[in-house]
C-alpha cells in the first residue's frame, strides 16, 4: 500500500485503468482466477486512495497567493495559490492545481487575502 500512496494521481489513474482492463478481460478465464483476485484487491486500493485524495475544500488554509497586481482589478487573473494547507499538511503541486483549477475558490481565496 507504501508504493501506492507515493504515486501521483495521473499515474494510479492510468494503473487503475489497465488493472480494469486486464481485469475484465481475464475474468471468464478459469486458470486467471488467481490473478483476478490480485487485480480486484489492487483496483479497490487504488480507487480508495483515489477516493481519500479528493479535496476537501473546508480543510484548506490559504498560505500565500502569488500574482496580485492591483492593476489587474477586479479580475485578478494572474493571481494564484502558490502554498496552502489541507487539514494542516501542506498542499502537494496536484492539490495546488486541483485549487488553481477552481476558478470560484481561486477567485475567492485571492479577493479574501486582499482583505
């Protein structure tokens, strides 16, 4: 499970995709039986740390935001979340984008670090 959690999540997700594939494939197949089992065991850790590394946004403390420039006002389109941390671990690059990729809460995070 070590090896899985230091995966990013674009890697598990293509892992999980081909476990799938191979799993599904291999299914009616009397002598992979064995080999099934392995692969569901491995898709549900995957797909559960997956799951645990959504966001959750009530969680998140907003460190610094970089790229304000006032004159950019109201937009602040080149402003973002460059540290921050979820549940008082700091935020990994995935969780930063998976931030910055939220127009409403980049927006709303960078309005109240102005304030």
């Amino acid at each position: 499970m070590k090896e899985i959690t230091q995966k990013s999540t674009e890697q598990l997700q293509t892992v999980l995709a081909t476990l799938k594939k191979d799993y599904e494939a291999g299914q009616n197949q009397k002598d992979m039986e064995a080999a099934n089992k392995v692969y569901k065991v491995m898709i549900d850790q995957i797909e559960r740390e997956l799951k645990s590394r959504k966001l959750d946004y009530s969680k998140i403390e907003i460190v610094e935001i970089d790229g304000i420039d006032h004159k950019d006002y109201p937009d602040y389109c080149d402003a973002y979340i460059s540290a921050a941390t979820v549940g008082g671990v700091e935020a990994t690059d995935e969780q930063l984008d998976e931030m910055n990729n939220n127009p409403e809460f980049r927006y709303n995070s960078v309005i109240e670090s102005i304030h």
